[in-house]
C-alpha cells in the first residue's frame, strides 16, 4: 500500500511538472541576466541583440528572481527589454523553459 501511494504521488508530480505554466518578467540574455552594463550608452534592447548575436548567449527571461533560458531563441528578439508573459512548461534541472508562447504585458 505504502509503495502504491508513492507510486502514485510521484506520477502525480511528474504529470504536473509537464504542464504549461505562465511567467511574467523581462526579456533578457543570459550573459547579462538582470542588469546591462556590457554596452555603455546603449539602451537595454541593443544590449541584449548585440549580446544574442555575438556570442553563446541565448534570450533568456528574468521573473526579478531569477533567470531562465527561453527554447524559442526568434520569438524573443522583439520583446528584447521588454516586460512580457511567457506561456511553457519549466525544465528544473536546466533552467530551460520550453515556450508554447510569448506575449507583451502593458
């Protein structure tokens, strides 16, 4: 009974963990996360493409607590230091958040 119940609750957590959730925050990359000081006297956006579009860096969400790796690696560009809500299910273990969709927030 006991192995059952365990059996149960980790299904139920599994099943859980692979529907979509919404996100709420700021369009960033992951070299510069939650602050642009790379590019001095550019504006946050540029930072962010130019970041994007040198390097290894990927488009990336911060909530204001952390930082999270977008899949759609397109979409983004025009949200780019933009506040937005992004629909998707979370991986944990890489902090990758697989985007069904992204949306402005006013």
């Amino acid at each position: 009974m006991k192995q059952t119940l365990t059996l149960v609750f980790a299904a139920t957590l599994a099943f859980a963990a692979n529907q979509p959730q919404t996100f709420t925050g700021v369009i960033t990359d992951t070299m510069c996360g939650k602050t642009h000081g790379m590019t001095p006297g550019q504006s946050d956006d540029k930072c962010i493409a130019m970041c994007v579009k040198g390097s290894a860096t990927q488009y990336a969400l911060y909530d204001g607590n952390a930082v999270f790796k977008l899949s759609d690696q397109k979409t983004p560009a025009k949200f780019a230091a933009k506040r937005v809500r992004v629909t998707g299910t979370l991986d944990e273990k890489t902090h990758t958040i697989k985007v069904t969709s992204i949306e402005s927030v006013e």
